[in-house]
C-alpha cells in the first residue's frame, strides 16, 4: 500500500494521475488484490487482508471495471474472479493442491 501511495503521490506531482489512473490501478490490482492478499488468504492472516483490502478498495473503488483486466493471464484472471466472490477457502485449496503437485 505504501509503494503504490508512493506512486500516486508522484503522479499527482507530475500533473499525470488521470492520464495513468488506468495504468497504476491495473499495477495495484496485479500487485496488492491479486497477489499480496493471496499470500495472506494462505498464510490465514486474517487481519492483514482485512487491513490491506479495505485500503486497496479504498485507493480503487472502480477496480473492477479497469479496462486491463482482460489482458491478465488465465490463472490470474481466475483468482481475480475468486476474490471478487470471496472464494477464500477456494483460493486457499487450490494454491495447497498446486503445491502438493510440484
């Protein structure tokens, strides 16, 4: 969260946030929603993803709308669609059975 507060704080300097608001919005979706809370959902730490997802939806109300979702990859479009349901336990089976499997 702080990296990309770090990032926005520059744009806003540069006269740039709504030129890239799309952009930096995909980089936190990739980055904080999609990654960093899936390592929470496995790791159980619960407070954390409530911590670090109230802040991401508060920075991005319109996530799920940005228009580079359709760009992300299979298995991440999957767990985007995953998180957006709650599927946490689903999340947290999968990534074990794909563990289990290497």
């Amino acid at each position: 969260i702080d990296a990309i507060d770090e990032v926005i704080h520059f744009y806003v300097e540069q006269n740039l946030l709504e030129e890239f608001k799309s952009e930096i919005e995909f980089l936190a979706i990739e980055h904080i929603y999609i990654s960093a809370l899936v390592r929470l959902i496995r790791s159980c730490e619960k407070e954390q993803f409530r911590v670090i997802q109230k802040a991401f939806k508060e920075r991005f109300p319109s996530y799920k709308k940005n228009k580079y979702i359709k760009s992300l990859e299979r298995s991440r479009k999957l767990v985007f669609c995953m998180m957006n349901f709650k599927f946490y336990s689903l999340i947290r089976l999968l990534f074990y059975l794909k563990e289990k499997n290497k």
